[in-house]
C-alpha cells in the first residue's frame, strides 16, 4: 500500500497544480512513523479550498481533484494506525477512481495509473502468488470456458444471505459496493468459478447483509488455495479478487473484528489483474472505479 500510494503521487508530483501539498502527502506517506498525524494533515489540505465543488472556480476544478486524491490517501494512512477515530472504512476503495480522475485532469496517461494499481496484490495473498512466478505451463494458464451459474448450484455451495444479521452500511460504503458490483459484474461469463462469482456479486448488490462476507470469505479462503495447489492462475486470480471484495463489504458493517482497514484498498489492482487475464479491457474497469471520467485511455 504505502509502495503504490508513493509511486502514485510522484507519478502525479510535475504536473500537480498544488506541489506544496503533494509534497506533504509524499513526505507522510514515506515514513510509518508519521502516519498518525495523516488526520492532521487532511484536515490542514480540506483547508486549502471551498468544501463545496460548486464554490470552486472552474479553474480550481482540477485543484479540488488534486485535493480529494491527497484526501483519500491520508484517511488510508491514517486507518491502518488502529486509531480511535477512524475515517469510513470504504476509503481505500477510492483511492483508484480519484487517481484516474486525477490523472486525466492533469495530463497525466491512465494507463500509467492503472499499471500502478496493478503491481501490488493484497498482502494475505501476495505470498501465494509467487507460485506462478518463473513456473509456465498448462495448468499456470488455466483457459477453462467462463459461464453463469445457476441459481440451485450458488444455494447448494453457498449459505443463503438472509439468514445473517442486518446490518445497513452507509452512503459512502453504498457506493463502494455498487462499483464492486460492477466489477464483478465485468467477469460474469468469463471466470471459471461462476458460482463465487455469481455468490459475490449477489453480496454486493444486497447492502443489509454485508455482514455474510466473513462467512464467504472462509469458503473462498479454501478455493483460493486448492486453485494455489493446481497452479491455476485464472482461478486464483478470480478468487484472490473476490477475497479482497469481501473484506471490503465485511468491514463496512463496522464488525467487531474486521479484516484489515486497507482491505478495500486491493480491489482495483485485482479486478486489473484479472481483466488482463481473461481478455477484459482495462478501460472497462477504470469506467466503473472512475464512473464520471473519460474512459478512452
């Protein structure tokens, strides 16, 4: 996380119309140590400007893009310090669209963020990816045939939702989860699990009961592993982007023991590595992270 944040705002330090606060962000974001004082510093950017997009000038436009991108990484920062005060749990999850946003404001190309986002894969499942490293064949190059999947083959594999508590997330998380949706939506037909594809985006689109997304995360946990053992890389990548998904609905519920706070953060760098996989085109999954920019790249 702290590797692509950083390689985010450099690729963003020339061209950024406000140097002095990407400079700051870079300066926190270098050193742990300091990331406690992330919510000071967030507070000290809010400050630079209107609150308000409308009281901006047109020219300010691309300052407040600026600013919000710079926002979003110190809340990430600022989660991942267990603080008291935290800031809403879908944060992370933003990180990718404000950078794309960001990125055609100033000139800067898509493809370079994206290629970013698409280095680094979530730390619980970074370790088993090395499987495939240096290791090419058959099974490294899963190519089985996508599909849909019924409604009785999801009840039979997975626990119904309904039986779990409700549980309302809030607007922002509400959000988070439709783009989740639609980037699963993206894989429907084209994965070689379809039933965890179609259990996941069920999840998503079914907000008061985010609170299942512990109990799926343990099932896809075990398919994660047995796709790591047959050197599966479709599958595995499937899975390792649906992992990331769940934790992310998981910890908008608020539980009382989440999964880490940067969950959310992995999804965008998933869904790429998977599009690239499976023959989905990149610009596809920047038009759902970035629903209101430009989606040529």
């Amino acid at each position: 996380m702290q590797e692509m944040i950083l390689a985010l705002l450099q690729l963003f330090r020339e061209r950024a119309p406000d140097p002095e606060t990407n400079a700051w962000v870079i300066t926190l974001a270098t050193d742990r140590n300091h990331w406690p004082g992330a919510h000071d510093l967030f507070s000290r950017i809010r400050g630079r400007g209107p609150l308000n997009d409308k009281d901006f000038k047109e020219g300010d436009r691309v300052r407040r893009s600026q600013y919000t991108f710079e926002e979003l990484c110190l809340k990430t920062l600022y989660n991942e310090t267990s603080p008291r005060d935290p800031f809403d749990p879908s944060s992370p999850f933003s990180v990718a669209g404000s950078a794309i946003r960001l990125a055609q404001a100033i000139s800067v190309p898509v493809p370079d963020v994206l290629t970013s986002l698409a280095k680094q894969a979530n730390p619980e499942t970074a370790v088993y990816r090395r499987v495939f490293l240096g290791r090419p064949g058959r099974a490294a190059a899963t190519s089985v045939p996508g599909r849909l999947a019924a409604i009785e083959e999801v009840a039979k594999e997975f626990p119904d939702l309904q039986q779990f508590p409700t549980n309302p997330p809030g607007p922002y998380e509400r959000n988070m989860g439709n783009q989740i949706a639609g980037l699963l939506g993206l894989f429907q037909g084209r994965v070689p699990d379809a039933t965890s594809n179609a259990i996941v985006l069920k999840l998503a689109v079914t907000p008061d009961r985010w609170s299942a997304g512990h109990a799926l995360f343990d099932i896809l946990y075990d398919r994660l592993h047995v796709a790591m053992r047959a050197r599966d890389r479709i599958r595995y990548l499937q899975h390792e982007l649906e992992w990331s998904c769940l934790q992310a609905l998981y910890n908008a519920t608020s539980p009382a023991h989440p999964f880490a706070p940067g969950a959310p953060f992995w999804v965008a760098g998933a869904a790429l590595r998977l599009a690239s996989a499976v023959g989905t085109p990149e610009q596809a999954v920047a038009a759902v992270l970035a629903p209101t920019a430009e989606t040529s790249l």
